[in-house]
C-alpha cells in the first residue's frame, strides 16, 4: 500500500509540474508578449534552462511514480527514489512558482515605473 501511495502521489506532482510548465510556456507566454509589445514593455529574456529543469524533474517524477506502482524486484529501491524526488520537487515547485510570477510582473513593474 505504501509503494502505491507513493507512486501515485509521484506521478501526480509530476504531472502537476508538467502541466504547468507547459501551460505557461505556451498559453501564457504567448498572449502576454502580445500585450507586452502592444505596451512597448521590454520582455525579459526566457530562460530555457529553468523549464528544461523543471520538464526532467517532472519527468523524473513520473518514471519513478510508474517504477514504484510496478512489482518489480527494485521496488524498495524505486521508493526511496521516489520519496526523495517528491521531497525534492514539494519544495522546488515554489521557487518554480516565484520564477513564473516574477517573469510576468517584472514587465509591469518596468512598464509602470517608467510613468
């Protein structure tokens, strides 16, 4: 029952990741440049190593989601993997948060001090 609750919770948090790193890359980000651009606001530049980071921790997290849920002679193994990487990704998913906020209010900031 605890491989299994722990899997599940893996995959869960890593599809919780993927969803919004994507989400916001390719929802997001797109309709405020537009906004941005029509404002004259100047854009940070993306930073790809940040959500490159953050797609592997996702992915990571799925695999090790999957490998636990299987019966397989590394299970315990896959578990302590598994814990690890989901008390890893707990806490950096608000530093991935403070990043996305930070990337979409600084051009406002900029904007509006410059009034």
């Amino acid at each position: 029952m605890k491989y299994y609750l722990a899997g599940l919770t893996n995959i869960l948090l890593g599809l919780l990741i993927l969803s919004i790193v994507f989400l916001f890359e390719y929802l997001i980000v797109p309709k405020l440049l537009g906004v941005y651009q029509g404002l004259s606001a100047t854009l940070p530049a993306p930073n790809s190593s940040v959500f490159l980071f953050y797609t592997m921790l996702g992915v990571s997290n799925l695999m090790l989601g999957v490998a636990t849920i299987r019966k397989s002679p590394n299970r315990h193994h896959y578990f302590c993997l598994g814990l690890t990487a989901l008390i890893v990704s707990f806490f950096l998913s608000g530093f991935l948060v403070s990043y996305l906020t930070d990337r979409v209010l600084n051009p406002l900031y900029d904007l509006t001090s410059s009034l």
